[in-house]
C-alpha cells in the first residue's frame, strides 16, 4: 500500500527517531485520505489523524517482542 514507508521495526531499523514514527505516520494518513496536503477545511481532522497514527505507532513499536534482537 505505501511503498515509500520503511520498516521500522529492529532489525531493520536499529534506531528509531519520532522524526521516523512521525513521517510513517504523515505517509499513511496522506495514503489512506487521498491528501497530500488537505484543504483548510480537513486540515484539523488531517493532522489529529497523523497524531493518532503517531501514537499508535510509538505504541506499537515500544510493545513488539522481535526474537533474536539483543
């Protein structure tokens, strides 16, 4: 679906900065809205939703076992 989104997960990437959770997020929304910038409008809808993906994701990233990862 997003091919420009890269993997952020260990060991794929082994340091993760909020600049990365916070593009992933901005990719998703961008995707899955159809926007990639939304009028004046949507832009108070538009970025609640790149916070939540950002939440979501930090949240993710913070509970995922990956076996083998020291």
């Amino acid at each position: 679906m997003c091919r420009s989104i890269k993997t952020l997960r260990p060991p794929m990437a082994p340091e993760v900065t909020e600049d990365d959770i916070h593009a992933a997020a901005l990719q998703y929304v961008r995707k899955v809205s159809g926007f990639r910038a939304p009028a004046a409008h949507n832009q108070e809808a538009f970025d609640r939703a790149v916070l939540a993906v950002t939440d979501a994701t930090r949240e993710l990233l913070a509970d995922l076992v990956v076996r083998g990862a020291s």
